[in-house]
C-alpha cells in the first residue's frame, strides 16, 4: 500500500514491492560535471526537460516521464533523473545544482518539507494563475497546502503520506478513538500478560517532530506560522503543546511501554506488530503491504499466535495478518476528528530552467491521473486526486482507503517556514527520550530554541 515518511512524511525504513524498487545514487564527481554541463549551450531541436526524482519510486517515475514525451507529440522530451535515496542527499544535490544556476534542472520532485526553503531562495518559479487553476481542480486540500507559502503556489502535489492506527482486533476488538482509551487499553492488556506495546515513532529524527506536530495541530494549535511567528508560547498553545508532550511522555513512561521506544522509527514499529509484541501501531500504509507479503521483502504474515493472542513458536494456525485492522489516528479532543501530518512529494519548476512554460505543461501530466494511480499500486504512494479515492484498482489495492481518505481530509502540514530543517531538529532532539520529558516546560523552553533555530542562532543538536 503506501510507504513511510522519514523527512519525507514524509520515507524511512520500509519494505517495498519488487515492482519498482530501483536504487541510484549520485556522486560528488558526477554532480560537479552534470552541473558543469548543464551550464552549456542547449542543443537545436525539441528542449530536453530533465525531471529529477528520488529513488523510491524512479521506476514509476521514469514511465511517467516516457509516457508524457509521447503524449507531447515531439514538441519536448522529459528524461527522468535519479537523485540520491535519502532525503538530506536529495536535497543538498538539488540545491548546489539551484545555486549554481544548472540550466539542465527543469522539473523537480520535492519533499513536502522544502516548499518554503525552496521559495524563499528562489529555487522555484511561482505558478502563473492558469496553471495553479488546474492543479488545484480535484486536488485534495490537504496536500495541495504542501505546495503553497505566503499565499502563493509554488509545487504541485504529486503524492501524499498519512499515518492511521493499526492495531490486534483478537486484543481489542473495539478500536480506540482517542489517545487516552489507547493508553487505558494498553495498561490493561499489560496486567492480563497480554502484548501491549503501542507503537509509535519516538526516536530523534523527523518522526518524532511529526508526532508531535500531529498531537499540537489535534489539540487545536500550530507550532509555528507562515510568518515565523512562535505559537506554542502563547495560550492557548501553550496549553496545547503541553497537553502534546504529555501524551507522548504518558505513552513512553507507560507500565505497558515498548522499552526500545526512545529509538524506534517506522520500520522498528512494523517489525514489532509483525512480531506479535504489540497491540497497537501508528504508522504508514506500506505496514500493510508488508505482512501481507512473503519474506524477504515482507513479514509474511507475522508470527504465530496462540489462543490468547501471545507469540507462539509453532504453526498454531493463526498468525497476526489474521487479526491485523486499522482505524482512524486517535484523536487528542474527544469527538473531534486528529489532524494528522502529511508527508508526500510534490512537483516544482526550478527558477533556473530555460523552458518554464514547457516545464508547467509537463507538470500537469506527469501528476495526471494515469501516472498517480500507476505511482499508488506499483510504487505504493497514496494519490493527491481526490477522485482516485472511488476508483475500484485503488481501492482494492488499498483496503484501508477509507481511513486513509479521512485523515488526509483532516491533515495538518508541518511548520511552514525556511527554518523549518533547524526547527525539527530543535523538536525531536528536546523531546526525546520521551519517557523523560517535562511537558510543562516543553511550550517555553521549545519556543525559544525554535526562535533561536530561525535567527540562526546556537547550537542545532
């Protein structure tokens, strides 16, 4: 089904399906020629438009990109290129070649997170009012937020992320809707011996920061606005940002606590589930495609469990994918639905490309219908077109659509601001280990590191 965030809300460590899985890298002495070279004179004829893509998913990409040079009858070529895996490489490439004034970058994939980095040092040609129309014609709201800073639409929405709640229906057969019955749940299946473990991603990384923005933005607040402007300090955000520490460090501290949850990310939650330790899980799409898949690219359906729900070390005949359910994120406010952060990849028009216009038409294409629903079931990415939500080959790729669909109609967006790298470094590195946070100081002492992480000032972690 879908993949897991990390920077990119959005990647981490997750399995992936054989169809598509294509890794490159690119190193220091190809970048500096490649730069070199897109400094030179173009060549006569149809313009090249270059398209650069991460790694997961350039498969689907890369037809994409051969599909829309078909579709534009010779008048242009789109060549899909390969960036680095990780998100921090991806980045730092895009931005030398941006700096450097490569002519050769045209189109570029871009993490959800850059959208005002990249605007504010105009890495990005803004969308004329035309094209900003017709991206926005059936986009979800949610995910088109990504794309825009000061009012102004700078990337188009390509993919999105949501994390839902995953959890042992033999355990609970009634799904928590709010955080605390999660924690009353998980306590009391630890006093029968029964796995309890919520898991959830607690490490210092950007995960930890995107549980935390989730639970800010659940509780009714923002940590910080377009304008820089701190939140959190202030009631009633302050108040929301304590009621947010809180529950994490209520969640860690908890007698029914997974012991390693300072350090897991993603992948350490879907192994745990997969294991039979846990009875709860929130995390990304890509869980599901996992124990639904054979090993080694997938758990295989989980370990087996006994009677009572515990791991068991023979072929009982039941094993966790036959108890495996998801519902809604839990919310913060009873009644009111979590406003869960988005992860995703959007498309922009670098500032430096010499065929701007050009580069906007094959835009559109290449987020268009056809290529999302290709990039949904092979490559395992929820769409940004509201109406692939109905379509039958999505929804029966995605069980869990619905859930999906309701928390992205719900989502929140991570701070959007320039600063925004420093200010979740700031984040995850006061809020970890969560088991020993002090959630009355968190709105004060946060607000200050992030003021300080804006005006480049101390020490990041």
């Amino acid at each position: 089904m879908g993949q897991p965030p990390g920077a990119r809300g959005g990647k981490a460590d997750g399995p992936r399906r054989r169809r598509g899985r294509r890794w490159a890298a690119a190193g220091s002495a190809v970048l500096a020629a490649a730069v070199l070279a897109g400094c030179g004179a173009e060549a006569a004829g149809p313009p090249t438009l270059n398209f650069y893509t991460p790694a997961d998913g350039a498969t689907q990409y890369a037809q994409a990109a051969e599909d829309c040079t078909t579709a534009a009858g010779g008048r242009y070529t789109i060549a899909q290129q390969t960036l680095p895996k990780g998100a921090d490489d991806q980045r730092l490439q895009l931005a030398r070649r941006l700096v450097a004034g490569d002519t050769s970058v045209d189109i570029v994939g871009i993490d959800v997170t850059w959208t005002a980095e990249f605007a504010k040092a105009g890495w990005l040609e803004k969308f004329p009012p035309a094209v900003r129309s017709q991206v926005e014609q059936g986009t979800l709201a949610g995910p088109l937020e990504t794309g825009t800073y000061q009012g102004d639409l700078w990337a188009a929405p390509l993919n999105t992320n949501t994390q839902i709640l995953w959890y042992r229906s033999d355990l609970v057969p009634t799904p928590p809707t709010t955080w605390d019955e999660m924690i009353q749940m998980s306590e009391a299946l630890q006093q029968r011996g029964l796995p309890s473990y919520i898991e959830v991603q607690g490490a210092q990384y950007e995960g930890l920061t995107v549980w935390f923005n989730t639970l800010v933005n659940s509780a009714g607040s923002q940590i910080v606005d377009e304008n820089g402007k701190v939140l959190i300090a202030e009631q009633p955000g302050a108040g929301d940002a304590e009621r947010a520490a809180a529950i994490m460090k209520r969640v860690a501290s908890s007698p029914a606590s997974d012991p390693s949850l300072s350090v897991a990310k993603e992948n350490d939650g879907r192994l745990a589930m997969e294991a039979g330790t846990a009875a709860f899980q929130i995390n990304y799409p890509f869980v599901y495609a996992s124990i639904n898949t054979p090993p080694p690219d997938g758990g295989g359906g989980g370990t087996f469990i006994d009677e009572q729900g515990k791991p068991a070390a023979t072929d009982t005949g039941r094993q966790v994918v036959d108890v495996f359910k998801w519902a809604p994120y839990p919310s913060v406010n009873p009644g009111e639905p979590a406003r869960v952060t988005i992860g995703g990849l959007n498309l922009g028009v670098s500032s430096t490309s010499l065929n701007k216009d050009l580069a906007f038409e094959a835009v559109q294409c290449l987020r268009n219908r056809e290529n999302q629903l290709r990039n949904a079931v092979d490559g395992g990415v929820p769409p940004t077109l509201e109406a692939l939500y109905s379509d039958p080959s999505f929804q029966q790729e995605y069980p869990a659509w619905q859930a999906i669909k309701e928390s992205l109609d719900n989502a929140s967006v991570r701070p959007k601001t320039p600063a925004y790298q420093s200010i979740s470094i700031v984040i995850s590195d006061l809020l970890n280990p969560p088991a020993e946070i002090d959630p009355a100081a968190v709105p004060a002492e946060l607000a200050d590191q992030i003021v300080r992480a804006q005006n480049s000032e101390g020490l990041v972690p």
